[in-house]
C-alpha cells in the first residue's frame, strides 16, 4: 500500500517539475459571504481531476506551453478557492498541510475585486481558470492566448474575461448622485434616483450619518426623510459589505505562495444632506374693491407657547414679512389699525408654519364710497380673442342713475382687456344708490348684444364699505360662412365626357399669409356641406349637389382654391376671395354669408392624322381626301361636347400632303375612331378605341397621372401610350395632345394572311416565365376551300435578324422555332389558331414576330413551290411580341469572427469572415461576379475602405448561391478605439454592370462586427510591454507540454528532461499497475 502511494508520489513530483505553472481551479460552489475571513492554517489541495493546457508569453515576451490545475485552502471540511501568485516555485504532493496566513504583498486592486467577483459570473472551472489568468496578468505581467479542456476543446476566454470585467464594472459603479447635496425639508420626504439604475440595496453598511436623517432604498432610489433629531447639514455614506475582508498569501516553506481573496476597498457612496428646519409668513393688505395694496396697516401677531407676540406694519407694498418661525408654529393674525379711508376688520385669522415654505395671508378692506367695474367678453371667446379683427376695446358704456333711460351720471371705455370702471378716487367715486349699466356702442369684430345691468351701492355700517360684484359683460362675435359651387365652365351642372365632379376637393386659405385654415384654429370652422377631406385643414369634398360650405369663419380675409382636382378635370388653380367683415352692431348681423362659384375646366385632348392607301403591289402609297373619320363616345362616356366628332381628310398646305384630318378639344374620355368609308378597292382601317385613364398614386395624390392610350379594336396591347402627370394639367394648362397618327387601308385581295401574335395569356409582352406558349390568330382571305392547306409557321428574333441584315441585305431571318400543319377551311375567309410552344432560352429578352406561309399543299411545299399566302413583315407590330423579364437579385450577408462571435477586443488582429448568399429569380446559366468590401466606421462617423475582395465569378444555375468571403488577420490596433467594422457587397450582370448592392449605407447590424466595452480601472499598476505575438499556425508556435508547476522558471534542458521523464514515468506507472 505504501509502495503504490510511493509510486503516486514520485509521479506527482515529476509533473510539477515540468509544467510551469498551475493556474484557477473549479471549486465547490459556496454563497458569495457579506464578509470573508480567512483561517490561520490550510491544506493546500491540487485538483487532478481537472486540467488545463495554456499557451501564452511570460513578461519578458517569451512563449509559454503548460498544463495546470485548480486549487483549494481545505480547513475544518471546507473548500476555499485560492490562486497562484508566486509562478515558478512548485508544489509537490497532491495534499500540502501547513500553509500558515501572512500579509498579502501589494498588488493592483483589481485582482483583489477578480479573487473575490469573478464567481458572479460562475463558479464552473472555466469561469475560474479565466480569473487566474487575470490575476496572472495583473500580478505577474503573463498574458494567456489558449486555454483548452483535458478533451481537447477550447475556454472562451474573451467571452468569460469579459464578464468578469463587467461584473467588476458593475460593482465599481456609484449612483450618479454621488457626491451630491440634497435638499430636504422637516416633515417631508425626498427622493433621489440613480440613473445609472444601480440596486441600491448592495449598499447595505452605514459608514457615516452626520445629519443624522431616517432613509430607506427603494430599487434605484434613496428615500429621505429628515426627523425631528436631524441636524441642518451633515453627510451620508453607505458601503457594499458583500465579499469584504484583508485578502491574504498562505506560505509554506519550500512551497509556492498562494492568494485567498477579499476586497479590502469596497465600493461606497456619499451624499450631503441639508435640512430645511424654518419657514416664513408674509401678510398682504389690499383694497377689497380695487384690488389696491394697503401700507401701514398693523397687524397683531400671536405665536403661543413658541415665541413672544409680535406686532408688524404693512410696507408700501402692502406687505409685513417674518422669516425664521420654527415648523409647526400656529400664528394668530389680528388686524389692530388701519389707515384712512377703510374700516378695520377684527376677524381673526390663523394659519401654521411649514419648513421650507412661506405662507402668505391677504387681508381686504372696503371704502366708505362705491365704484362700478365692468369686464366685457365675447360670448365664445371670452378674453382670448380669434384674431386682430377683434377687439375687446372701444365698447362704450353709461351709467344711468335709477333706470335704464335714466340721466347719464357717467361713462366708461373698455380698454384692450375689455376692462373699465368709474373713479375710484373718494372726489369722484359714485354716491350710494341705484345704477344701470347700459352699452351704447359695440367694439370691433361684435354686435351689441349686451343686457343692461342693475347696481346697487348700499350703506350697511360703519365698520363694512359700500361695495358691488364686478359687472360681467359679454358680446356676440360676428361671424361667417360660405358656400362654393362647382360647375363645368362649358355645360354647367353636367359634367362633360367621362369627368365627374364627384372628389373634387377644395381647401380654405387666409389671403393675409396663404396658409391654409385648419379646423383646430381657435373659432373653430364647421363642416356645412360636402365632407371633410382632411383631419387637419379646412379641405372639403363635394356633396351630391356639386357643394361644399363652411361656417363659423372668423372676420378676415380668405380664399377657396381647389387642391384636388376629380377625374377628367383639370385642377383649377383660381383663387375665389371670400370676405368676412363686420357690417354694424345689429344683432341681426352676427353672421355674415359670402357663396362662390367656381367654374371648372374639363381636360381636353386632340391628335392629327394622315390617311395613306396602299397599292396592291405594296409598292405605292398616297394620301387620300375626302374621307370621313368619325369620334363616338364608348360606354361610360357622354355625348361630345365643345369638339367636332367627324373630321375630313384633305390637302395640308403647311405640310405639303394629302389625306390630312384633325380632331380637336375632345373632351376626357372614351371614344372609338372609325373610318366612316374606305375608297373604293380598299379594307377600311381597323376601328381605334382611344381610352382616357387616370391612374391615382395612393401614397402622394400630386403624382398621380393621366394615361391616354390608343389600341386597335379587340387588341390588349395599345398602339400608342400618353402619359401626363397629373401636376401638369390646370385650367390654363388643360389640353393634351396625342400627336399623330399614320392611318393605312390595305387593298381587298384574296389569298392573303393577317397574324394577331400574343403571349398564351394575351399580353404582347411577357414579363414572366412561367409560361412560354405563344399564340397566332392567323386570318386568312383564301381563294378556294380545301383540306390540306399546308401552313408553316416561323417563330423570328427581330433584333438578330436586323443585325445580320445590317451586315448583309440579303440575310436569312433568323429562325428561333418553326412549326407546321396540314389545315383545313370551311369558308374563304376565317381564322385559324396556331401555337408555339417555345422554351425560356429561345424567348428570354428577345422580340419575336411571326412570319407564315401558306402553300397548296405539303407536296408543293416540299417541291419549293412558292407560297399561295404569306404574312413575312419585320415591322409589324400586330405579329410582334416581346420578352422583358426582369432579373431581379437579391443579397443577404452576415459578418463574424472566426468563433462565430460580432465582437472583438481592440487591438487585436482577427479574420473577418462574411457569409454572402444571392438569390436570382432568373435562372438562365449566365456569369456574373460578386465582390465584398470591408469598411472602418470610425468614431467620428466617417468610414474608411480597408480592404476589398476582387470580383469573384459565379453561374446563375442555382436560386440560391452561397459563398464565405475572409479578410485576414485585420489588425483593429490601426484605427481608433470605438471603431467598428462592416462589410459592403455588390453584384455584377454578365456584362460587368451592378445589378445588386447590400449594405449600402453601411447601417446593417448583421453586417458589423464591434469592439467590447473595456472598463475602467481606477489603478493599475504599470506592466512591461507584451510582445505582438503573430496568430500563426500552431506548427510556428513554439510547444514545450510539461505538467503541473506554476512559473516561468524553466529552460530547454529541463524541458527536454521533463519531457522524457513524463513519457517514461508514465508508461511505467501505467504497465506496473495493469500487472
């Protein structure tokens, strides 16, 4: 038994020998206490169970390569955490007994607070060996790169050193109102909140309590409450006690020295208290009539049991104050002379003290004679008037002795404040009696609508004056209303082709500034007619009888002006004055009614024309006149007014040719163009159907347009399109012009083909390729019926085969698909239905038309007979169709560090890697190129391009193609501290132009990488520079594995020689135990 021990001993002393140094162990778990003390003797107990392979460099900058193990103070059955601070002397047995306490030597504070705070972030081995690589760094200058399990698999180091430096961060926080003063008062409670929302309670010891207040905590607040006890001043410190005490080293001789932690500077905060013990008592005397202030008034002050009685004078504000009256104090107030010409009043009053406040008390005294005082008001705006054609002065008022038609003993003029009063001077004051208070003239902006009021100035005796309530007046306001009526300016109530009156909306504006009035404005307007088009400003649409109306406008100066126009209107941009003014005081011209009509201008559209006729040969044409062309209304449309509907072709002399015709001034809408009679020989052009359409933009109605198309009859795809944006069209600016138009009669012949070409949905433009079927209507005029008419159908590239024939005039059309068929017709004329089904490669972004042939029959088609019929025109538009699918690209990316982590400590040199996906909806094999650029967001908000991918090719066979992209080793030691990184991609078409950019304001969160937060250490001692060590392979980092010894006290003899004892100990333990 002794013998195997023996065995264990000698291989525990050669791993100690060769490793360097023994680093943070896991620990049991024990409560974090309020206060840590430390026993006298320990056993020092090396945990084997868990072991550490670390890579790093030693101060002086040369490269380390150990495995380490926790350790732990055992005494009395307990387990205490305890860390190295003495690297390079070792610790022999698994088991050290006689580790006595000594004064632990000075070191930075910090790894004081890392002993004792790095278990709030977990008491888990990784957690702790991250701590002894802390204070390893503080104490002993080591820096620690890689910390890897017995398994193999790496520490976190950054992340969980970054949590114990927040929670070092956290418990060196203060309450932002540190240091401090508060304010309090006796008998009250003050609050004072931390900002930094700190939980105040960790504050749990009193160290100081000068002022000797009652507080409590309440989350982030301090509540506190002086008592009757508390001195004016004094301070209030309190400390966090949790994790207190003297940090220690144990020692033992021969031994390494270990550290058991404490914090021996807590945290505390401090508040200066001043306390409010007295308060103050101001007494005014005033005129009860007029409000006057009364100096030299005595007053009697009586304060019980607390201070001596006291008499004190009224200044010439009519004002006696006493400061410094003890809290609590009941004060007795007795008026004991007053001067002339008022009556003493002898009612007692009372009133108590309070800390930090003056208490004020009026006394009010009456004459001997009366005074009438009048304030005149509008009846809906009181004092606050609507505007400046208001006014509450200059309204006349007499006072009549005993009756309303009485003598006119005096008079009175309101001032701006619509305030006026009779003398209050004793020479002129009113003698007691009865009065009528009459208005003879109204201000600016009322009607009289004031009632005369009875006063009566009555003697009651010699201590009470003759006094009378204020006289309250009021005046009706005047105001206004106004109707506006829309018309067409042309035809009057009846709106004119396929316009409507219906959302016309009209907005109300002052004329002064030409704002517009909002329903919130003080008079508040009200809807009379129409509804409100705006929550905001007066805007109203029409009603059903073409109306809108407002009332209750205050006097001024406005104007209504269209500010939406309706469907085939054009917006009238007339000003129609409305006027409010007030005409005299007659009540029955309180409001005053203005009507307007508004005359409204239909938008009006024209186009000319030429007529050709064609020859049979197709090798002439000419211009025809006399012919007939008529405009008639479609559905939906109403009969033309203020425009011809037929126009005659003839002689342009301005234009020197034939067949020329015009329509003008027809008015929007629908209408069908239809030639009335071909020439003689000729087919009559296929009817037009000119369609009138406004397309209204939701989001900002000013955008919205009028589109003005041209389509052959039972066509989809118009021949000609017009926009007009709807800003342009106003009643100075209402007409549009659809330009000219080529019309051509093709001659009557037999044996003739005409091709209507449309996609299988039948649009004449495909902008998806979900299907890519195309269908032919192929009219036929046949001289004979048969059963085996042989058709050959060609589908062509319109733009490959003007570009051969470009080089060369007699080139081939190119042939995209071609398709036959052996038909039949019943009659001589009909139509047969003809469809390619082509693939998405032959149609994508091409123009096809359609050429066919008709032959006899296949034997003549195939002995090269010509075509009995063929329709072969490059250039028409009937037979065409287009492909315009759009290529739509999209790019989604994140960034991270090579851990798969967005943050970084700065100063560091990392890989930057961004994950690139593109999705095409287009997939049509091409090659395109994407490249990714790495950016500096500086801390002064500019950026900076530091690096950038190149063009990296790809094919778009996929939906979805993914590609990681890495900027190495980006050394973020180059820019400022708070700089942030993020990356930009953009993406090229086969022809080298951008069709996809992300991230292009440099915004994206996903996409930048941000250095962590570094607290602030109040005191750290100064560490010799670390060498930049390169983050190289591990094959150029140099290796030496020794096991366990904490230092840096080692050489390349006793690494070879540890080394090979560990191999050959080992193998040795291992095969004599097996046996």
């Amino acid at each position: 038994m002794y013998k195997k021990q023996k065995k264990k001993l000698c291989v525990l002393t050669i791993l100690s020998l060769a490793v360097q140094a023994i680093v943070g162990a896991i620990a049991p778990t024990i409560t974090f206490a309020d206060e840590i003390t430390h026993p006298q003797t320990v056993t020092v107990e090396l945990d084997l169970a868990h072991q550490y392979a670390v890579e790093g460099t030693f101060s002086d900058g040369r490269p380390m390569s150990e495995v380490t193990v926790p350790h732990y103070a055992v005494y009395n059955g307990f387990k205490q955490d305890i860390f190295c601070i003495e690297p390079g002397v070792p610790i022999y047995n698994e088991f050290t007994p006689g580790y006595e306490k000594n004064p632990l030597p000075d070191m930075s504070d910090k790894a004081k607070l890392v002993s004792v705070l790095w278990k709030k972030v977990g008491t888990d081995a990784d957690t702790h060996i991250v701590a002894q690589k802390m204070i390893w760094q503080e104490v002993n200058g080591y820096t620690l790169h890689s910390i890897k399990r017995s398994d193999g698999s790496a520490v976190n180091i950054a992340a969980i050193e970054a949590k114990i430096n927040q929670a070092i961060d956290d418990y060196q926080k203060k309450p932002t109102f540190h240091n401090s003063t508060a304010k309090t008062v006796l008998g009250q409670s003050t609050t004072v909140t931390d900002t930094n929302n700190l939980n105040l309670s960790e504050f749990d010891e009193v160290v100081e309590n000068a002022a000797n207040i009652d507080y409590r905590v309440n989350g982030n607040q301090l509540i506190i409450t002086p008592n009757a006890n508390s001195k004016e001043s004094g301070v209030l410190t309190l400390k966090k006690s949790a994790g207190t005490g003297t940090p220690v080293a144990y020692k033992k001789a021969g031994q390494q020295t270990l550290m058991a932690g404490a914090i021996d500077k807590p945290n505390t905060y401090t508040i200066k208290i001043d306390v409010e013990t007295e308060g103050s008592l101001k007494i005014k005397k005033v005129d009860k009539e007029s409000g006057d202030v009364v100096p030299g008034t005595v007053f009697h002050l009586d304060f019980g049991k607390t201070l001596p009685a006291k008499d004190v004078t009224t200044d010439k504000e009519g004002i006696a104050t006493l400061d410094e009256i003890p809290h609590g104090t009941k004060v007795t107030i007795t008026e004991k002379s007053v001067p002339a010409p008022y009556t003493i009043d002898t009612t007692p009053m009372t009133t108590t003290i309070k800390a930090g406040e003056t208490i004020y008390v009026t006394s009010k005294n009456a004459r001997e004679k009366g005074q009438i005082i009048l304030d005149k008001s509008g009846v809906e705006t009181g004092s606050d008037l609507w505007n400046d054609n208001y006014s509450l002065a200059g309204n006349t008022f007499a006072i009549r002795k005993d009756s309303p038609t009485g003598e006119i003993v005096q008079e009175m003029t309101t001032d701006e404040n619509g305030h006026a009063e009779t003398p209050k001077e004793i020479a002129n004051a009113l003698e007691l009696g009865t009065y009528y208070v009459t208005e003879t003239k109204a201000s600016h902006g009322f009607v009289n609508t004031f009632k005369p009021v009875k006063v009566e100035l009555k003697y009651a005796n010699q201590t009470v004056a003759p006094v009378t309530s204020n006289v309250k007046g009021q005046n009706q306001e005047v105001t206004g209303e106004t109707t506006l009526t829309k018309e067409d300016k042309d035809t009057g109530d009846k709106a004119q082709g396929k316009a409507v009156f219906e959302g016309a909306e009209y907005t109300l504006f002052t004329a002064k500034d030409g704002k517009a009035v909002k329903w919130s404005e003080a008079f508040k307007p009200e809807l009379a007619k129409g509804t409100k088009g705006s929550d905001e400003t007066v805007t109203l649409t029409l009603d059903e009888k073409n109306q809108v109306a407002v009332k209750h406008l205050a006097i001024n100066e406005y104007y209504c002006q269209e500010t939406k126009a309706p469907e085939g209107y054009s917006l009238d941009e007339t000003k129609y004055p409305v006027s409010i003014k007030k005409v005299d005081d007659s009540e029955k011209n309180a409001v005053i009614t203005r009507n307007v009509t508004a005359k409204e201008q239909v938008i009006r559209f024209g186009f000319d024309f030429f007529k050709f006729a064609g020859s049979a040969a197709g090798t002439t044409e000419t211009g025809f006149n006399d012919l007939t062309f008529k405009v008639s209304p479609l559905e939906g449309t109403n009969e033309i007014t203020g425009a011809e509907d037929e126009a005659t072709t003839a002689y342009n002399e301005q234009l020197g040719f034939d067949g020329y015709g015009k329509f003008e001034n027809l008015p929007y809408g629908d209408y069908l163009l239809e030639e009335v009679e071909a020439p003689e020989g000729f087919q009559k052009i296929t009817p037009l159907e000119i369609r009138s359409t406004f397309k209204e933009n939701k989001e900002d109605f000013v955008k919205s347009e009028y589109v003005f198309t041209i389509t052959e009859q039972d066509q989809k795809q118009p021949i000609k399109t017009v926009t007009v944006p709807y800003e342009k069209l106003t009643n100075k600016a209402f007409s549009v012009s659809l330009n000219r138009l080529m019309l051509y009669d093709l001659p009557e012949e037999e044996d003739s083909l005409t091709s209507l070409a449309t996609w299988k949905d039948g649009n004449k433009e495909l902008t998806s390729l979900d299907s890519t079927e195309l269908v032919d209507k192929l009219s036929y005029n046949l001289h004979e019926i048969k059963e085996d008419w042989y058709v050959v159908a060609q589908a062509i590239d319109v733009d490959a085969t003007k570009a051969a024939q470009e080089k060369d005039e007699k080139a081939k059309p190119v042939v995209i698909a071609e398709t036959s068929a052996t038909l039949a017709n019943k009659e001589k004329t009909g139509t047969w239905k003809i469809q390619h089904k082509l693939t998405a490669e032959q149609v994508l972004n091409k123009t096809i038309v359609l050429f066919n042939y008709v032959y006899e029959n296949k034997e003549a088609f195939e002995a090269g007979d010509k075509p009995v019929a063929k329709d072969v025109s490059l250039n028409n538009q009937a037979q065409t169709v287009s492909c315009t699918v759009e290529h739509h690209v999209s790019i989604q990316t994140k960034a991270h560090l090579e851990n798969g982590s967005q943050t970084f400590t700065h100063g560091d040199v990392v890989d930057m890697f961004d994950d690139v996906s593109i999705t095409h909806d287009v997939l049509d094999g091409s090659k395109e190129a994407f490249e990714t650029i790495l950016y500096a967001l500086l801390p002064d908000g500019t950026n900076k391009e530091i690096w950038k991918s190149g063009k990296i090719d790809y094919e778009v066979n996929d939906k979805e193609f993914t590609k990681t992209v890495l900027a190495k080793k980006v050394d973020t030691g180059k820019y400022p501290e708070g700089t942030k990184f993020t990356f930009a991609e953009i993406n090229y078409d086969k022809d080298g132009n951008i069709n996809g950019k992300h991230n292009e304001d440099l915004k994206e969160k996903s996409q930048t990488l941000t250095p962590k937060e570094v607290p602030t250490i109040l005191s750290t001692p100064k560490q010799p520079e670390t060498p930049t060590v390169p983050s190289g392979s591990q094959e150029s980092s140099p290796t030496v594995k020794t096991f366990p010894q904490t230092g840096e006290k080692n050489s390349n003899v006793l690494l070879f020689i540890g080394f090979t004892l560990i191999f050959a100990t080992a193998g040795y333990y291992f095969w004599n135990r097996r046996n």
